[in-house]
C-alpha cells in the first residue's frame, strides 16, 4: 500500500476491481501535476501500468520521464527517453522527448 493521499477515496478505489486502474491512473496524474513533491508516488503508479500494458503504455513512459525531469534526475530520465525512442520512433511524445535531449544537459 501506498503512503496515505489527500483523497482518501481515491485511495480506496484503486483496490477495486472494476475501477482501481483508472483510479491508480489519476492518483499518478495527480502526484506529477498537482502534489508536485511526490514524483516517487507517480513513478510507483507510472511504472505499474506501464507494467499492464494496453492503450496508457506510451503515455505511463513518457509520464514516467517526465517524474524524473521534475526530481531533476536527468541521467534516468535520458535513459529512459533512449527506451521510448526505441518503443516508440514516431511516437505521440516524440518531439517532446527531443526536446527533454536538448534542454536537459544544459539545466545542470
């Protein structure tokens, strides 16, 4: 179980069966773009559903790149751009990706 979330009810819906994916999908969202200090959250529930596979893959890896970028961990977040080039050539996040390659060595 995951520490306890500002939104207990979302918490109590990412056990259940029918709804606990899309539950755990928002939480993720919610902890890279509105917590902004917990991208370790994010990246537990990132890469889970990366793990699951299906139509959220690409976006979950490029979410998850983006949790490190914010954690200014740069090194793992070009690493894991090397893995979307490779799942994803022309992908959605393609460009921003790119960019990510560009900034990111010189924000140190």
């Amino acid at each position: 179980m995951l520490e306890a979330v500002p939104w207990p009810e979302l918490e109590r819906l990412t056990s259940d069966s029918n709804l606990g994916r899309d539950a755990r999908w928002h939480l993720a969202n919610i902890a890279l773009t509105k917590l902004r200090d917990d991208p370790a959250r994010a990246r537990v529930l990132f890469s889970r559903e990366m793990k699951l596979g299906g139509p959220r893959k690409e976006e979950a890896l490029f979410s998850l790149i983006r949790t490190h970028v914010k954690g200014d961990n740069y090194a793992e977040a070009l690493r894991l751009a090397d893995t979307y080039d490779r799942a994803y050539p022309r992908g959605t996040y393609a460009e921003r990706i790119a960019y990510y390659r560009g900034w990111l060595p010189y924000d140190e």
